[in-house]
C-alpha cells in the first residue's frame, strides 16, 4: 500500500495535479505520525493506512456536509 501511494505521489507531481498531489501528501503525514507515535512498532500495515484514509474521507464528507449548512 505505501509503494502505491508513493508511486501515486510520484505520478501526480509528474502531471502537476495539485488536488491529488496535496491530498496524497496529507495520507502520507498521517501515516508518518502513525509510524512515530509512541507504542507502534515502525510500518503502518495496509490495514491500519486504510483506517487513516476511511477517516480522512469521513472528515471531508462531514466538513462538505457542515459547509453546506
């Protein structure tokens, strides 16, 4: 999972899609802070950077949802 989102950051700052890019930078510092936090043991697994990215969704949709209103 990391080397897609690394290829993937790769592959967006080739093609200067800024949305994509700075999202994807966003997961990767999530990921990082995960991988540093007290108590974890180095690499993210694929199933906890699935985690981060459901939560990263689920904060978009509920800030669209609250700027909505």
């Amino acid at each position: 999972m990391k080397n897609r989102i690394n290829n993937d950051l790769k592959t967006a700052m080739k093609n200067k899609e800024t949305l994509r890019l700075n999202t994807i930078r966003l997961v990767k510092k999530y990921i990082q802070e995960l991988e540093t936090s007290v108590g974890h043991n180095g690499d993210a697994t694929d199933a906890e950077i699935m985690k981060i990215i459901n939560k990263l969704v689920k904060q978009g949709k509920d800030s669209a949802e609250q700027y909505k209103l």
